[in-house]
C-alpha cells in the first residue's frame, strides 16, 4: 500500500511521456489526478497513524529483493514513519497545489504534456527518497530528483540560458551525488549493512573518525541538493526553468532532500560532534550568504532563489544543533514550504500579468492591479519575514532559540547570526514588495513595442496560491500549539529541550526588533523614494551580490582554470616524462640494434673483412705480447 504513494505519479510519468500527442488535450488534468491521488493516500496514512501510540506509528512494507547476493543484502522496501510522513504530504499537497496551478501556467505551450510528465517524475522520485528505509534505495530517488531537475530547468531548451543552467545544476549535483555514494560505501565497510534500522541503531559503535568521514560526506551530499555553500552556484541560475518548476524545487522537493538526509542521519551526527560542528557552520555561512545576494537581484525569482538559499540555511544550521533542533529544522521547512511556494507562485502570477518580465524595476503598483496576487504574496512576505502571528515566526524563532541555546561562546555566535539574517530577511523581501507591488508603474514597451497590461490571472492559478496563503498564515501556530509538531517527531528526532541563556520573550523581542529594522530600512530606500528603472553603480558589495558575492568567478578561477592547468601539466607528464621514458627507451634499443645489425649483413666480402681484421688483431697483439 505504501508503494501506491510513489507508485500513482510515477504512472502518470510513464504514461504522459510514452503515451504520445493522443494526451495532449487532457495528459494534464491525468497527472494532477495522480498526484492528487498520492496527496489522498497519503492523508489517510496520515489519519491512521493518528490512531496509534507515537511508538507504534512506523510502518515497513518489503517490495522483492533488489540485490540478494551472500554478504550483499539490497532491497527495495519503504519506511513511513512520522518524518517520512510529514514530507509525504508536503510534498504531494504542495506538489499537487503546483500541478494544478501549471494548467493556467503552460496553458499555451506546446510540450505541455511533456511537461507535466516531467512534474509527476519529479514527484515520485522524491517520494521515493523519503519513503526508502536503506541509504541505496534513496540514492536512487536521490538520482531521480537530479534527473527531473535538469529535465525541467532546461524545460525550453532552447533559450542557451536555461540549457546552459540545467548543465550547471546537473554538474554541481554530482559532486555532491559522489558524496552521498561515497558514504554509502563507508556505511557497507563500518556496518556491514546501508539499512537505516541497523546503521543508526549501531552508530554508537564505531568509531568516531569512521563517523566523521560519513558524516561529512553526507553534509557534501545535502549541500548540493539543498544549495548550501560550496555547492550553491546552481540554484539562481535554475531560474530559468518554468515558474512552477522553481516552486517544485524551491518549496516541496530538491532543496529540501539535504535537510531530510541530516535529520534522518541524526544518530551518525549525534555520534560525530565534529560532523555536527560543520554543518553548523555551513548553514550559518549559508544563511549571510544567501540573504545578501537577495538584497542585491532585480530579477523577482533570483531574489527569492536568494531567500531559498538562506532560509535553507537556517533549517541546515538547526539541524546541525542536534536533538535540540532536528524538529524546529523540519518544522520550519514544512512553513517554508507554504510561503515559499505561495511567493513563487505569486511571482509567476506577476510574470503572466507584465509579458514575462521579471526586473522589478519595471515593476510598480501592481497592487492595484492585481489584488489577489498582492494578498496572497503578501501574506507569503510577512510570513517569511517572520511577522508575529504568521508561520515564519514561530518555525524561525524556534530555531533562533535553539541556536542561543547551544550555549558558550558558540551559542552567541549563532544566535548573533540568525538575529542579522532575520533582519536581511525583511530588508530584501521588504525590497521586493515595495518594488513590485508599491510606487508608480515604472513598465515600458518592450522592444517589439508590446507595453504590459497587468491583470490578475485566472482561477487555476490564483486559488493554489489562496490556499498556499492559508497555510503561510496558520500553519506555524498550529504546529505551535501545545508542541503538537515536536511531539509528533519525538520518536523519531529524540528531541531535547535546549536551555537558552535568554528567556524566549527576550529572543522574540530581539526578533522582532531585528525584523522592524530590516523593513524600515527597506521601506525607506525603495518604498518612500523612486526606484530608478535602471539599477545604479552601487556599493563594492552590492557589486559582488549581483554577481552571486562571485561564486562563479571563484569556481571558474579555482576549479575550471584549475582543473585545465592540472589536465594540462598530466597530459605533459604523459608527453614528456611516461611517454618519453617508454619512447627514450625503445629508441635506444633501436639505435643499438640497427648498428648490431651491420656486423649481420649477409654479404661475404664483409664477413672475410671481418675475419682477416680480427686476425690481424689478434697476430698483432701476439707479437706486442713476446716483445714485451
């Protein structure tokens, strides 16, 4: 029964993309169907396992023996347990939410079929990777969630841009693919076993440089999943896809897969305090580092790619505090995945309204315009800034707590941090709404003379994004209520209550303070000036934040320019110095053989040459000899 949530968008994947152009007219109302039908299934899982005692919740369900060899057990069975099922319907209620807001999207594209063949992949191969009870078949989905991306950010292939972007995600994925496979081996060697039951129940046992190395090969993986530095150069330029694909990746599926991977590991980090303290530090890094680049984009999704990247951040850095953050991570990435959603969506609402124009500076009071996408982004916005009340609140405050609450210098460090990124937070999504929806229209003709007509967008496309707004309003306060959320994860995160050195008034009013800075200075800069319609020289660093703080420079200096010089000097010690010794060699033996081969030339007068010389030779020296 469990494999009926993989197994339904899997089969309209299969049908949609095999069963030719005889679907197009109604292969995209089959695939929300399917994905429906993955979200339905899943809820009554869902109500079933509310009928059962916390420990006795998780369900198994054995499919054949993929790899049954001695010593060598690999298996295709699924694990639903309170984390898997948490992103089940995240995945298939958000998904499904996308699937039907894409029929107004892509309504005039003629790969439409295709395309929504490619969402429904998507959906089952990351089902599959948050369903598999063994590290080899989520590697699988792992795999899977890689190929459905490069499938739909290179969706119009043939725009450069978005080909040469879907090269660039599918490239950087690998190297952290290679992470993932690596620990993979390292668990086989250690455990005997890549099951989750037997690798995390014997965590404990091995050794702690074991651990370590696993560990960090795991937060390799997740970081190219999830966008996490150094492995983040993928995710703005994956913009180029489709607007709903980057709510699928941005919201409900890819960059999500990192932070499950840490938290289902947690007994493997938990016994690796090393392990720990890096992924710590990347999210901390990762937080910064993605709020700044949103402060600086124009283009209305790289901005929130931006965001993306940073809230990623924040859900990395709790899930590396340990049992005291693994729940407050997915909590927040489940309310993430509302706004988020909503936001790109919203974004896409927009585009369809101003010709597919995404500079916000050729924006400007859309609200008046379009007013259900201004509600409705709105909430997404002060949901994501964490407005008292709203989802994004009570998810990122928790995990500012936890971060205090890691205590030392350590826990001000981290709590430091996360007050600064809630600040950026609402300066830069404070920036997009005042550039978007706020101020004068700054829109112009386009180069073929079409001026934009804003309007709202139909039905099929704003009720997803009223219902996504419903749950950026009210989704945090009911995970809130009573620790309902905590405690449905207990079991499987073991949560421990952190003990901060500041009061959680006092944290929520630090919060809040951070929160009413980065707004008014937003507001001030873009909402109560003009906003020029092309983007000034700027700051060094707004420089550099256009450039994605130079990302890019950095890995064509290092790793391109590098890897061509490090070809280079191979191919000239094969040239010179392999090549060249076995070459050096065979022409010596050449040489000496074609100069022996004189004394063996076949002709008689040479061979009497020879023996009258030698004798000569050898007379001579007889006579030097009896003289002597």
């Amino acid at each position: 029964m469990i494999g009926l949530l993989v197994g339904a968008p899997l089969l309209g994947a299969a049908v949609l993309l095999c069963g030719g152009r005889r679907l197009d007219r109604a292969g995209h109302w089959l695939a929300c169907l399917l994905s429906g039908a993955s979200f339905v299934i899943g809820v009554l899982f869902f109500l079933d396992m509310l009928g059962r005692s916390g420990d006795d919740r998780s369900l198994h369900s054995h499919l054949w023996s993929w790899v049954p060899v001695e010593g060598f057990q690999a298996d295709v069975a699924f694990q639903l347990d309170q984390l898997s099922m948490t992103f089940v319907l995240l995945i298939t209620g958000v998904g499904t939410l996308i699937h039907i807001y894409s029929v107004g999207y892509m309504e005039h594209d003629p790969r439409r079929r295709r395309f929504f063949g490619y969402l429904n992949l998507f959906l089952a191969a990351m089902l599959l990777l948050v369903l598999a009870d063994n590290y080899l078949l989520l590697y699988v989905g792992w795999e899977g969630v890689g190929l459905a991306s490069y499938l739909l950010i290179g969706f119009w292939q043939d725009k450069p841009s978005a080909a040469a972007a879907a090269k660039k995600a599918f490239l950087v994925n690998r190297v952290g693919d290679a992470g993932l496979a690596i620990a993979i081996f390292l668990m086989f060697t250690t455990f005997g076993s890549f099951a989750f039951a037997p690798v995390l129940s014997s965590a404990t046992d091995a050794s702690e440089g074991k651990l370590t190395a696993v560990g960090l090969m795991l937060l390799l993986a997740a970081c190219g999943k999830s966008a996490q530095v150094p492995l983040q150069s993928w995710l703005g330029d994956a913009m180029e896809g489709p607007t709903p694909v980057s709510a699928l990746i941005h919201a409900a599926t890819m960059v999500t897969a990192g932070v499950y991977l840490i938290t289902r590991s947690g007994a493997i980090f938990n016994a690796a305090p090393d392990a720990q303290t890096v992924v710590v530090v990347v999210g901390a890094v990762t937080l910064l580092f993605g709020a700044i680049v949103g402060c600086a984009k124009d283009d209305i999704k790289k901005a929130l790619a931006g965001s993306t990247m940073s809230q990623i951040g924040y859900m990395i850095l709790a899930a590396g505090l340990g049992p005291i953050g693994y729940a407050f991570a997915i909590m927040h990435l489940v309310t993430h995945g509302f706004f988020k959603a909503g936001l790109f969506l919203g974004a896409g609402s927009v585009m369809h309204g101003m010709n597919d124009e995404v500079n916000m500076r050729h924006y400007g009071g859309l609200r008046k315009h379009m007013p259900v996408t201004f509600v409705t982004f709105g909430l997404g916005y002060l949901a994501i800034i964490g407005f008292p009340g709203l989802s994004g609140f009570f998810s990122k405050d928790q995990i500012i707590e936890a971060a205090f609450a890691k205590g030392g210098t350590q826990g001000w460090i981290l709590g430091a941090v996360t007050l600064l990124g809630a600040a950026i937070t609402a300066y830069y999504m404070t920036r997009v709404m005042a550039m978007t929806f706020f101020g004068e229209k700054r829109w112009k003709p386009d180069a073929e003379g079409n001026e934009p007509h804003p309007h709202e967008s139909p039905r099929s496309m704003t009720i997803p994004m009223v219902v996504l707004a419903f749950g950026s309003v009210f989704a945090g306060g009911l995970f809130k209520f009573n620790e309902s959320f905590v405690n449905w994860l207990e079991p499987v995160t073991q949560f421990e209550h952190g003990h901060s050195p500041l009061s959680a008034t006092a944290v929520t009013s630090a919060t809040v303070v951070a929160l009413v800075i980065g707004v008014g200075a937003a507001w001030l800069q873009y909402g109560r000036r003009t906003v020029p319609s092309v983007a000034p020289r700027g700051s060094l660093l707004t420089r550099a934040a256009r450039r994605d703080l130079l990302q890019d420079d950095f890995n064509h200096i290092v790793l391109v320019n590098g890897g061509t010089y490090l070809t280079r000097s191979l191919v000239y010690a094969d040239n010179k110095v392999v090549d060249g010794a076995v070459n050096g060699t065979a022409a010596t033996f050449g040489g000496l053989s074609g100069r022996l081969r004189r004394l063996q030339n076949g002709f008689a007068r040479s061979y009497a040459v020879s023996m009258f010389g030698g004798a000569a030779v050898l007379i001579a020296a007889t006579l030097l000899m009896r003289a002597v």
